[in-house]
C-alpha cells in the first residue's frame, strides 16, 4: 500500500486547482489520480471560448484555460497518475486503483478530495418511448466525437433540452455543417445560460421549442424522425400539437449527475437535490478529512466557480492534514421558498476568517424578487434581484461581522421573496 498526505480523485479543473492549493499550502505529498489519458477533464473537448472570464479575465477555450492549471502542477511537480481508475474508497481513505501497470493499487491518504466531476443523464433515464434504432447520443458524447475524434454524428439534428451542453452542440453542429433543426424544451424556460441562448441559437436562427418535448422516436436501423408535442402546465404532451420533424440524429442534453457512486462507498452523505455530497463550509463532508468539490459537488455553469471552491477545498484539505480539525459541527443552512439547495449545508463560523460564499439555485424563473436571508428569524439580507433562474447559480456571501452578530444562531435560511 503506498501512502499519500493528500489523494485527488479526477484531474479536471477542480482536482487541477484543489491540488495546486494544497501544494501551496505547504503539502508536498499528493497524488492526483485520472481515469483518462490526459488531464484537464470535460474541459478538453469544450473548445468553445467563454471559459476563465472572472479568473483570468479574458476568454479562453476549454483546453487552454485546462492548460494553465495543467502548467501549473508541472512546475510545482505535483505527482499524477493517469489511465487510473479509483474504483473503491472506504471511510479509512484507502483507495482501491486499477491500471494497466500496476493492475490493482492500494493508496491510502490522510486526506481525500472527491473530484470526479459528472455524467449525463441517458435516453433510459427519462423514458421517451419509441424505436431503438442508432443515430441517438448525449450531446457530451456528441461532442467528444467531433471536437477530439473529428467525427460528425450525423447531418440533420434535433436537440432535447436547452441547458448549456445542448445549446453548445447546436451552434458547433452547425458550424460543422449539419442543420440543426429545433432545440427542443420541456420547461417554459431554457436552464442554459442567457449567453448561450443567444450567441449559440439566435445567432444562428435555430428554433427554441420551450414546453415541448420528443414524444416518439421513428426509424428502423438509423434514425429516421422524432415526434415533438407541446406539453402542459403538468408536462403532459398535447396529442393535438404533435409534429414530426425528419432527422437523422437525436442530441440528448437532459442533464448532469454527479459521479457519485465511489462517495457513497465511503459513507459520504449525499443531497437529495443535488446528487453531491454534503458538505460545511469548508468543503468537507459528513466524513473528516473527505472533502469534495467542482461538479461531483454541484452541477456548476461556470468553471472559473469550480476553480474558487476547489482552491477552498484544496486548502482545507492542507490545514487537515497539518492537525486542523473541521468536525460535524455547524449552523444549518435552509433553502426555502423558491430556492432548491444551498452549498454549504452546514457553516461553522469559527472556520470562516472574513467571509463565506453560500451558492444556489431557484427552482423556477423568478423577476424582480429579493433574495433574504434569516438568521433564525431576523433577516440580514434582502437584496433585489431583476431575475433568477434556474440556468445560473447564485452566490450571496455572508461575513465575519453578521455571523458575529447572531452568535446563537441555530439555522440561517436562504429564500426568495416579493
Ligand atoms: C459541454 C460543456 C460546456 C461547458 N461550457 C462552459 C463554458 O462555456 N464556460 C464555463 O466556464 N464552463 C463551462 N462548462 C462547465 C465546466 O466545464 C465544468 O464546470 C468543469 O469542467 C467541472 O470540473 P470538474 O473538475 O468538477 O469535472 P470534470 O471536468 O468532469 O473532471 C472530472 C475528472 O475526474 C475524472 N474521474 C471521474 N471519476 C474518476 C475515477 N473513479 N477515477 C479517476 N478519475 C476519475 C474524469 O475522468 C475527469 O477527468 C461546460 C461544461 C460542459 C460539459
């Protein structure tokens, strides 16, 4: 068994940043561990720009804002393995890794950070009916075949759902040629970003069906057509507003899911909302000493918030390993009225030096509301927000001299009101 003060699970942008903090915090230990041939994660095959515009003000590509993180761990030498697969993680922080050249490796850590980003969410999950003919992928599938194979899946293409991921694939297909024919909706509202509704369709004229979904999907070997229909307050289609759109392809974007299965092996406690781990404000979760961030957390929109947790994350791993103590304790952190989940859960105020970003999301659209926030039944902060959607997280800090003022408090709840 080889032993680590630090182990990093998954090198993308949040196990890249988490490492690179605790290096320089003093931790010379570490090891990061990736399944894949390269580092650098999902952001490999995003060659869009739009990445790093609040980190390093100015807009790069994926790769290259993967890159100065990537340059960064070679010049501080922090060790990774790649082609490496943590398949079990135990409450003790024993790994359990397979490759090729070791076979099977045992590593235990003093520390561990859960970083293993997320999946999205397959036809069978969301049970449209219909052929199972070829010619349907998850648009992050799609995307990996024409940004790093160089494989177009298909010419004529419909898109279900309007996050980014989809929205994304509508504008890079048509770039490479095919036509996009709709981007198809269930909610009355797109969950993408309002940039990429308007520099990935508008720019290029391609519909935005809102409240409507694919009903049935028709061909033998390939595909050959979808169905779409409207749907209805309850997201019941409508029979008498069915269409058939001719296609060969089908792009699913229908959602992430945290990667979480190795975090339920070692006990993590895991939200019901998001799919991530609990976790306090110092990113640890219910288990001392496994801390968790990026996507693995919370499905995020921007990367440059992926890379301020991670650092956070990274950082508390370093002092843990040094003697620092997190433990269970804390204020609970209470989504209400509108708002779906808020990361942390759980904040101790003895941790916090000077403030504390509370990130979250509503749960449907919302104009010209207040986010409050209660400390028990005093509210601190109401603050007007011309709109919220569910596409983009929220951040409200909370500081030293308002944890201060409330030194009993037993729940700070975060809502949306009139
Ligand atoms: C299509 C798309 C478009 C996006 N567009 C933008 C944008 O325009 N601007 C922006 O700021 N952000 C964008 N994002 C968001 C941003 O890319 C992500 O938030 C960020 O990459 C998440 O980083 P992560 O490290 O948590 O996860 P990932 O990048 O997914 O990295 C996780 C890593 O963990 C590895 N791993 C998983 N399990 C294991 C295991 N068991 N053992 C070993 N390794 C493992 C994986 O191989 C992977 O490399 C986009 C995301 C997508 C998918």
């Amino acid at each position: 068994m080889k032993n680590y003060d630090i182990a990093i699970i998954g090198g993308g942008p949040a196990g890249l940043a988490a490492a690179i903090a605790a290096k320089e915090q003093g931790i010379d230990d570490i090891i990061i561990i990736e399944r894949d041939n390269c580092l650098g994660g999902i952001l490999n095959q995003c060659i869009h720009n739009g990445f790093g515009l609040h980190t390093f003000k100015e807009e790069l590509t994926g790769p290259e804002y993967a890159q100065r993180f990537i340059d960064q761990v070679n010049e501080l030498k922090i060790p990774y393995i790649l082609n490496s697969m943590v398949i079990d993680i135990n409450e003790e922080k024993i790994l359990t890794v397979v490759n090729s050249s070791d076979g099977l490796l045992e590593i235990k850590a003093k520390a561990v950070i859960l970083a293993m980003g997320c999946r999205e969410r397959p036809r069978g999950a969301i049970n449209i009916p219909g052929s199972r003919c070829a010619g349907i992928y998850s648009a992050g599938a799609a995307q990996k075949f024409v940004n790093i194979e160089g494989v177009m899946p298909g010419k004529e293409i419909v898109i279900l759902g309007s996050g980014d991921i989809g929205l994304i694939m509508a504008r890079r297909m048509t770039l490479e040629g095919a036509k996009v024919k709709a981007v198809v909706e269930l909610m009355p509202y797109s969950s993408g970003l309002k940039r990429n509704i308007v520099q990935c369709l508008d720019d290029f004229n391609i519909p935005l069906k809102l409240s409507h979904t694919v009903v049935d999907i028709k061909g033998k070997d390939r595909l050959e057509g979808v169905i779409i229909a409207k749907v209805d307050e309850n997201r019941k289609p409508i029979k008498e507003t069915e269409e058939y759109i001719p296609c060969d392809t089908l792009l699913l974007s229908v959602g992430l899911l945290p990667e979480n299965e190795l975090s339920t092996k070692a006990n993590v406690e895991l939200s019901g909302v998001t799919g991530g781990p609990q976790v306090n404000e110092s990113f640890q979760t219910n288990i001392d000493g496994i801390f968790a961030c990026g996507n693995v957390l919370h499905v995020h929109d921007l990367v440059d918030n992926v890379t301020i947790e991670s650092i956070n994350a990274g950082n508390s791993a370093a002092n843990y390993v040094k003697g620092k103590e997190y433990g269970q304790e804390g204020i609970d952190i209470v989504a209400e009225g509108g708002v779906r989940y808020t990361v942390p859960k759980k904040i101790n105020p003895d941790n916090i030096e000077k403030e504390i970003d509370i990130r979250f999301r509503v749960g449907e659209v919302f104009h010209d509301n207040y986010v409050s926030v209660y400390f028990d039944d005093s509210r601190e902060i109401y603050r007007k927000k011309r709109i919220l959607t569910p596409g983009e997280m929220e951040t409200i800090k909370l500081n030293k001299d308002m944890l201060n003022k409330y030194p009993h408090c037993k729940k700070i709840r975060v809502t949306v009101e009139k």
